[in-house]
C-alpha cells in the first residue's frame, strides 16, 4: 500500500508561483511513476504531468508545459510541482497519483494510476 499526502495549495493571484509537494510512504518510491492530475468544478480529472522513476524523464500537458515543472527527490520519497505564471484556469484541486514502475510509456489517463493522494486546491484569482 502507499500513502500519498499533498500540501502547498492555496489562493494566489495571476501570474503568481506556487509549489505543490507530495509526500510518499508506504513503498519503495523509486520504483513509482509519479503524476499529477487537477478536477476543477463540473470537470473531469485532468492530466497534468508525469515523472518516470527510471531517468526522471517528464511529460506534461500542453496546457502547462514551459510553466509547470514536476520534479522528485527519492532521498525525501517526494515529488513536486512547481507551478508559474498561474492562470485562472489553472484553479482546481491538484492530486498526486502513484503507479508501479512498468516500462517507459507515458501515462496520462487517471484509470492508469493504482494511488491517489486527498487533493490540494489551488485557487487562482484574475
């Protein structure tokens, strides 16, 4: 089983940073496929970005790519998401997804990930 906890959510302003970390247990982490996924009201989940455990390569959704950043630190079982110049439509909750390593395919559909965390919202005003 893995336990995964986000925290760093909160209400910004537009054009404004913010960093989301998600914290593991439970596992061995670095043998995870790390993700992020975000449901704003009325909407469904909605992929964000992945991290391999192998290499550390990224993938992201062309909504954030070139201003979010996933990132991990496996010392910490950790894995980030650095988040710039937010938009409104950026606002929703933020969960942190898990899955078991299982070769180097990018997955971005949220039926793909055995683990989730309870969500951070991040709000982000005009």
């Amino acid at each position: 089983q893995v336990q995964l906890v986000e925290s760093g959510g909160g209400l910004v302003q537009a054009g404004d940073s913010l960093r989301l970390s998600c914290a593991t247990s439970g596992r061995t982490f670095s043998r995870f496929d790390m993700g992020w996924f975000r449901q704003a009201p009325g909407k469904e989940r909605e992929f964000v970005a992945t991290i391999k455990w192998s290499a550390g390569s990224t993938f992201y959704a062309d909504s954030v790519k070139g201003r979010f950043t996933i990132s991990r630190d496996d010392a910490k079982n950790t894995v980030y998401l650095q988040m710039n110049s937010l938009k409104p439509e950026d606002t929703a909750v933020y969960y942190c997804a898990a899955r078991s390593y299982s070769g180097s395919y990018y997955y971005t559909v949220p039926n793909q990930y055995n683990y989730w965390g309870q969500g951070t919202q991040v709000t982000v005003s005009s």
